[in-house]
C-alpha cells in the first residue's frame, strides 16, 4: 500500500500537504496542520506546540469550519445585551426621579420669578421702535 504518497490534507487550509510538511496532533491524532498554515494562522505557536497539543484541541482553531462551528462571541453579545438592559431597568427609575426633579425645580422658579419677559413688554418696545423709524 502507498497511500502516503497521495499526501494528507491540512486541517486549517484543507490542502492535499506532503506528509514531511505536516505537523501531527499527538493528543487527538487526527488532525494536522501545515507549516505554513501554523506560521500564517498561528504565530505565537510553534510547530512543537501543535504537536503537544494542536489549535484545535486548545479551542484556539481559527479555520473557517471551526469558526463556524463555535461563534462564543454570539453567546458573549447575548449576555452583554442581558446585562445593559439589567442595567437600563435599574437605571430607568432614577432617570424618571431626576427628570421629575427637574420639572419641579423649573415649576418652582417659574414660580420665584414670576413671568419677568411678557409678550407686551416686547410688543411696546417693538412699537416705540417702529415709531421712531416712521416718524
Ligand atoms: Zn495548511
Ligand atoms: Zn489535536
Ligand atoms: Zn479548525
């Protein structure tokens, strides 16, 4: 049997890859990945590491199957969303106490003041106006 020389796909970019050019999983054994996929995709990981444990058993894998397959971040925009509308129900009461705080603090000082510009006191300086220019 020489099944070898057809070669073995590489888990992250799926390419028929030599079998030299891989590098095997020792903790799943199933997957591989390429050298150059690992220097691309995974810089921060040597080819050692992906032996010990590969992208895919560490949770880390970043191929397009996987990415798909997870999405954590779906789950994480879910609980952000839980917890700003936690916090909007806390929040709103407070706002409607402020809001209605206001109010009366504009009712009240109305009410000090009294109305101090009326529309007549405008309409006669207008008025005083227009004389002098007519006249
Ligand atoms: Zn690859
Ligand atoms: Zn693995
Ligand atoms: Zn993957």
């Amino acid at each position: 049997m020489h099944t070898a020389e057809k070669g073995l796909t590489c888990h992250q970019c799926k390419n028929l890859t030599d079998k030299v050019n891989l590098v095997f999983c020792s903790k799943c054994t199933k997957k591989r990945y390429c050298y150059d996929c690992i220097k691309k995709w995974y810089p921060e990981t040597t080819s050692e590491e992906v032996q010990a444990a590969c992208p895919f058993c560490m949770e880390n894998c970043n191929c397009k199957a996987c990415l798909r397959v997870k999405r954590p971040s779906d789950k994480d925009e879910n609980v952000k969303l839980k917890q700003l509308q936690y916090l909007l129900l806390k929040v709103l009461p407070v706002l409607r106490d402020i809001c209605a705080e206001q109010n009366r603090e504009l009712e009240v000082e109305t009410a000090v003041r009294g109305v101090p510009v009326t529309e007549s006191d405008i309409t006669s300086c207008d008025a005083s106006i227009n004389e002098r220019i007519c006249w």
